[in-house]
C-alpha cells in the first residue's frame, strides 16, 4: 500500500557567571497569570497582515498576543519613529517582528515568543531598527518540540541585557550575500545565557558582536578563497578573559580592542569578555574543487560543530594520517567524524579529513571532536557521497545538486535534521539512518521545496515532520512539484505530514495482504480468510478474540496441521540487534508440540525462545538480540509450533519489536559482551565509555580476551575501569510491565579486592535504583579477586513504584570484569 499525502484547500537554563536565577521565566510563568489582549493588524507588509508600531508606545502587565482572529497571522512591524517599550509582560508574536530604520522595540522583564508550527516559520527581522532587552526570555515556541526561529541581525543593533535566548536558530550577524547595507548588524551582549535550544552567535557578514560576562555557544564562519592555513583556538567551557577574532588588518584599533586572534580574510568581529563558550561551531564558506587548499587547524577542540558550504562539490570526504594506529580493524572508519553517537570517532592527533580545498586537522600533539556536521550544498555539478556513521544536524541544498547520505550498518548516519531544506532541483538520498533525535526536545524538520526531491529508505523516524512547499527563491519554470519518497522505514516517534503546492509525500506502507512491516502487531486489525491483517500464516486459520492481553482484542492463531508459522519479513540493515516479545495463551493442550518465537535472517541464523505455556494463562517471550548478519537480505521474525499432531490452538497479543543501535541501552543486546568492539571516542574522557548497548557513567571499557569466566563458550569478556567514584553500568528497559519477574545472572571479577567490591543491582530507575534494601530491589555486593556468578530475581512493582524504566546496574569505584550475562523476563 502506498500511503500519498497531497496538498489540502526542556532542559535545565543555564546561567552564566554572577547571574542570579531570578530572571528566568517561561512562557507559562507570565501567560497563564496575566491578562490577555489581542492585537490584530492595522496593515500588510511584504504581502502579510502586519500590526504597525509608528508611535510611542507602551505595554505593561500583560500577555500580548499580536495575531489576527485566535490564529492568523500578523506580523509585528516596528516602524520608523515608532517606539514600542513593553514591562513585566509577556508578547507572542504569531508572525515576524520586523525592526525598521528608526524603530525601537524594549522589552524589559518581558518574554517573547514567536508562535511558530515549524522551525523557522517567523523570525526576528533587522533592517536597521534597535531592539533591547533586559532581563528576558526570548526565542521561538515549544508546542512540544522545540519550533526554532532565526534572529536576522542584518543591519541593525541589538543591546542586550541579562536575557536569555532559546528556542533559536542562531543570531545571525548578517550575510555577505545580502545587499551590502544588510551584511551585518551590532550585538552588544552583557549577561546573554543560553537556554534550551539556544544555537548560537553566528558570525558572518560584516556583523561585529561583543559578549561579556556570558556564557554561549559561538559559531564563526571563515572563507575558503584564499587558501593557507588558520589555528583556531576552540577553548571549550572555559572562562576567556579577553579575547577579540577577526582580522588584525581590517579591524581598527582606534575604538576598539585590537584582534588577538587573527583569522585573515574575517570581515566580521568578535570579542569575548569574561566569556565561557558552551559550544563551538566553524563554517567554511565558498568551498570549491579548485580555490587554493586551506587548512583548518583545530586547536583545543573538545566540541566543535563543523559547517562545509561547497559549491559543485563531488566525491567523498578523503580522510588523512595514521587514521588506523587509533581505530584499528575491525573499528570502522568514518563518513564523517563525530564524538556523539551515532557518531564514534574523533580527529586523531596528525589526521584530517578534507572536503573540497577545504581540510579539518587535528594537531600532532591533540584530538580534535566535532560533535556533528551541516552542510550547504550549491552548484548543478554538485556530486557528494558521504558513507559510514556520521551526525548532521542540518542541510541546505540548492541548484541540482545531488547528496546521498547513507549509513555502514545499524542506522548509524545520524542525522537530526534541526533543519534539512532541499531547494530547486536537488536531489538527496538517505538510507541507513536515524532521522531525529530522540530526548532532545527539537522536532526533525525535512522540507522539499520547488521542484526538489527526497527519497528515505530503510531509516527509522524519531520525532519528524516531512514537508514540500513552494520554491524558496522561485518556483523553477513555474512549477512547484517537491516530492518525499520513503519507503522500508520504522516509526519511532510522531510521523508529520504536511504538502503544499503540488508538492507530494508518499510513504509506502505494506497492504493488508503484506508482511513487510510492523503494522498490527497489537492484533487490533481485521482478520481476512484467518490470517490476521499485514502478516504471513502458514498452515493457520485463526480469528479475532475479545479475550486480551491488552487493548481490545487478540488473535486466535488455530491449526490443524502438525506445524504452522505466523510471521512478519522485514528489511532491516546489518549490525543492528532485532528483538522480538510479546504474550502467548495457549487454549488448546496439543501433546507433543512445541511453541517458539523466533527472529531469523536470510543468512539461516536463527535466534528464537520456548515459552512457557499453560492453558488459560498468559505467558510471555522474549526472543533476546538477533544481531543482523551482512548477508541478511530480509529478517523475518514470528510465532511457530511444531511436533502436534492434533488441533492446535493459542492468542498472540502485545507484540512488540524492538530495533536497536550500539549507542542504545533499552534492550537486551550484548548481554554476554562479544560484541567485537566498542563505540568509544579515544581520548575523550569527559563521560568515558562502555560496551555497546550498555549506558555508562564515568568508565572505560576495554575488550578482555585472555581473562575469562571459568566455562565460558565466548571468546571475550569485558573489563571496566571506573573514571571515579560509584562508577556504572546500566541497562535501563523500558518495555518492563509491573508484576513481571526478571531474573539477571552474570560472573563478575573484582580486580582490587575487598577494596572495590562491585555491586549488581536490579531495580527501577529512579531515586533509590542504588540502594539494595529498598523496596523490591535485588542486589548483591561482590568482593574478593576471583570470577564469581550472581543470581538476582526481581518482582517489578506497581503503581508508584513503577518508574519509566526498569535498570540492570553494575558499579563500582574500582576495576572489575565481568562476563556472560543472561536475562529472563517473565
């Protein structure tokens, strides 16, 4: 079945130095307590309704609500001669805030908010006008995504005071592309904090920025004409004293602080007082095949964000140095190097990766960490191919450019899409990846405009809204026919659609008669000719039950025959574990047949579990982690019985599958630590690392392969090293339901003795998850130097002692391994 969508008629603020918390509000805080007026508009500018600001005005103890009808757009348009000072209120704007020559918008103690749909919707407009703050919030909206909006200081000024932005795509301090009187305003920033989803300070243009006494991510954009080499110094939440980038032989010296930090060619600058960066950000503009070779040095780097902006670019990114000395075989290398999963590789000391004449270089003495990408791609010649994991937060292209992103194995080209705009005849393919960012509160946006296309296939979908709309600049011979294509792909998390414009959205869904793909795995659906809706039966004809598991009815799997199959075939990339669960009742007694689930690739490796079945009483299974094999064209996954020899006849309900990555822990993978390596970032010991598909907390996990558990059949065990005190472990299941029990076996080795016993615990993940007589907590505490086994058996509580997730723990504050672990759930 193909599914066709046309066109129908947060996080904790954090502040900086010698800031007091008090000044920080939210939407709610003034909203929900203060009187509400609506503004509507008084004109149209650039074609919109638009509230005009011509006069003096002041606003005070409100909620101002600047919208046409209960949710028309009007902008708000800060005129020439017009003054608009706001107190102690709070403005939503559901359009943008234009700032004319001449016009001043004040806003103290007040908070702002653009009333965006989508990221980027309306944004805060310069054109030579004069905003300031004082001791605000101001930003986009969260409607339970963060929907960013843009600050476009073009021309203009910004003074800002104690004020807090979030919600943001980024200050932007113009745009050389812009007509040369909107190449860049003036940010004057004392107390400016970071809030959730803030971006950052984005120098480019001929903008010039001072921020004092802040702390704030900064994004620098350099130019690739000119070739050479530039050392940036990317001192990563650190206190700068005083330090002023940009180039020491445009900038003068007679207003203003000299350049300390010469990055030629740089029309804009920065100076930092008393200043901690949260995040770095570097873009490299006018990148080409044929400009002169620039090397970019990346100095102190713990957490940088890379931006390329290439024109006609083809090819691959080439990675150079002794890139195999730190990631041996079988380590992949990567598409792209990137410190935050699924990312797992940093610029090791003397290597670089270049992209166009444009190469990032760690120095020989020191790692370099991007934590993810974005890329502006223009140019009809454009070409590009990126394979392997890597992290994009955003993407722009442009002309008839062609981009594929696709991943190595287990959906590991990460790509988040805080913004991902494809533009008039461009073309991207994304295959193998996770699209989103689940837990991070920003809603992914993929938008196909003109007459673009994008095609998905084989992705899993985390909080994603899919978009066509008409061309950014023009529609392309007077036609708008975006199209999204995605097909092979699982959901797992809110699916948006919207098209406009003729543009189109097709997803293909299996039909009913298919088994392609997770539909109906709650056996909600219809049952035709006994096979129930979007599975394959063999030797079954079942029917719909009012007798459940859960929801409101289950499926009847019945047969006559001496074996019979129910099952779903899936395209599923290789490397990523696949797990299958759920509840069986047995209502016929067949002598002499057996029962099993089972996850199976096309390779013939099986995994697959008996459950334990008494009639009348619901039992479960779960199949544990079937790890894809490189050769598995399809994996199939499902109930079977075998061996009877009479009618047999049992419900299926609540099934489940589970898909998941080495950077993921809510699953039961790598259990017995065979995994042939580890997702970890040399060099970075901020967080350290741990096994794949374990979550950890300050250690760092080696691969064992001489020190074994007595009897193991592995061939590797795991050894941890703590990082500091109560170091951990855990896998934190969320799948857990109340009154199961879970039984959690192991071998653990302390390697310090009775000094650093180790602990194993089994409880819910929440404030007492540490302590072994709490509750239903099940715990051991293991000491001595030799392997020794534990055997823990949990009852999952209900009712308020039902946290979100359930955790396996192992801490310590010492060395330990440990081997062979093993769960069943019942």
């Amino acid at each position: 079945m193909v599914r066709l969508h046309l066109r129908c008629a947060v996080a904790a603020l954090l502040l900086p130095m010698g800031l007091a918390a008090q000044f920080v509000t939210t939407d709610a805080d003034k909203a929900t307590t203060l009187p509400v007026t609506i503004i509507g508009s008084n004109g149209t500018y650039n074609g919109a309704a638009a509230y005009f600001v011509t006069d003096e005005q002041v606003w005070t103890d409100g909620t101002f609500q600047v919208q046409n009808g209960t949710s028309g757009r009007c902008d708000l348009v800060i005129d020439n001669g017009g003054t608009l000072r706001i107190e102690d209120s709070s403005l939503q704007v559901r359009g943008n805030i234009w700032f004319r020559e001449g016009g001043t918008l004040q806003l103290i103690r007040t908070d702002c908010t653009l009333r965006n749909s989508y990221p980027r919707q309306y944004n805060y407009e310069w054109e030579g006008g004069h905003l300031y703050t004082k001791r605000c919030t101001i930003g986009g909206y969260d409607n339970g995504s963060s929907q960013i909006t843009n600050f476009w200081l073009n021309r203009g000024f910004w003074t800002l005071r104690d004020t807090v932005v979030q919600h943001s795509g980024g200050i932007l301090l113009g745009y050389l592309g812009h007509l040369p009187g909107m190449q860049g305003g003036s940010l004057d920033a004392d107390g400016l904090v970071a809030g959730i989803a803030s971006d950052a300070v984005v120098m480019l243009g001929r903008g010039d920025a001072t921020v004092r006494n802040s702390r704030f991510p900064i994004k620098m954009d350099l130019y690739a004409t000119q070739g050479g080499t530039v050392d940036l110094d990317l001192q990563h939440d650190t206190t700068i004293d005083h330090r002023v980038y940009g180039d020491a032989n445009v900038h003068d010296t007679f207003y203003n602080a000299p350049v300390t930090a010469h990055i030629p060619g740089s029309p804009w600058r920065l100076e930092l007082v008393n200043t901690s960066v949260v995040d770095w950000a570097v873009a490299i503009n006018e990148v080409r095949p044929n400009n002169p070779a620039l090397d970019i040095r990346l100095h102190n780097a713990s957490k940088v964000n890379l931006r390329v902006m290439g024109h006609d670019l083809t090819g691959s990114p080439t990675l150079s140095g002794p890139w195999r000395s730190y990631y041996p075989a079988p380590m992949p290398l990567p598409g792209l190097p990137a410190s935050q999963a699924p990312g797992e590789h940093g610029i090791p000391p003397g290597c670089s990766i270049t992209i166009g004449n444009a190469t990032f270089s760690a120095p020989s003495n020191q790692w370099a960490y991007p934590t993810d990408w974005a890329f502006n791609f223009w140019g009809d010649s454009t070409n590009f191919t990126i394979s392997g994991s890597m992290r994009i937060g955003e993407l722009f292209m442009d002309d008839a450019a062609r981009v594929t992103l696709q991943g190595s194995g287990e959906y590991n080209a990460g790509i988040l899409a805080q913004t991902f705009d494809i533009n008039g005849l461009a073309n991207l393919t994304i295959r193998n990846a996770t699209i989103g960012n689940a837990g991070s509160g920003f809603q992914a946006a993929i938008t196909s405009y003109g007459r673009a296309s994008v095609t998905l296939d084989n992705v899993t979908t985390q909080s994603v809204l899919l978009r066509t709309a008409r061309g950014l600049w023009w529609p392309h011979q007077g036609v708008n026919l975006a199209t999204i294509d995605m097909s092979n792909y699982l959901e797992e998390g809110d699916l948006g659609l919207q098209s406009a414009h003729s543009g189109s959205i097709t997803i293909h869904d299996a039909s009913t008669t298919q088994n392609t793909d997770l539909q109906n795995l709650d056996f909600e659906g219809a049952v035709q000719g006994g096979r129930p809706d979007y599975w394959a039966v063999s030797n079954v004809s079942g029917y719909q039950s009012a007798t459940h598991r859960a929801g409101a009815s289950s499926f009847t799997y019945a047969s006559n025959s001496g074996s019979g199959s129910m099952r779903k075939r899936l395209t599923i990339p290789p490397e990523t574990d696949v797990e299958f669960d759920g509840w069986i009742q047995l209502t016929t007694a067949t002598s002499g047949a057996t029962v099993k689930a089972f996850v199976q690739g096309s390779s013939g490796n099986r995994r697959e579990v008996t459950p334990m079945l008494v009639v009348g009483s619901w039992a479960y299974f779960c199949t544990g982690a079937y790890v894809v094999r490189s050769n598995d064209t399809w994996v199939e996954l499902g109930v079977e019985h075998a061996g009877g020899s009479a009618y047999h006849e049992m419900r299926c309900d609540a099934f489940q599958v589970r898909t998941s990555s080495w950077w993921e822990d809510d699953n039961l993978g790598n259990l017995a630590f065979e995994d042939d390596r580890i997702g970890e970032i040399p060099g970075l010991d901020e967080s350290g690392n741990g096994p794949n598909h374990w979550h950890n907390w300050r250690t760092f996990a080696q691969i064992e392969t001489n020190d074994l558990r007595p009897g193991t059949s592995g061939s590797r065990a795991m050894r941890i090293s703590t990082l500091t005190l109560s170091s951990q472990l855990h896998k934190r299941l969320s799948f857990i339901e109340p009154g199961q029990t879970i039984r959690f076996r192991g071998w653990v080795k302390p390697l310090n003795g009775t000094a650093d016993p180790v602990k194993v615990i089994v409880s819910e993940y929440d404030s007492n998850w540490w302590d072994l007589n709490y509750g239903n907590n099940a715990g051991v505490v293991l000491s001595g130097s030799t392997w020794q086994s534990f055997d823990l058996t949990y009852v999952v509580p209900g009712g308020s002692l039902k946290a979100d997730e359930t955790s396996l723990t192992v801490s310590s504050n010492g060395a330990y391994l440990i081997d062979d672990f093993s769960v069943e759930i019942q």
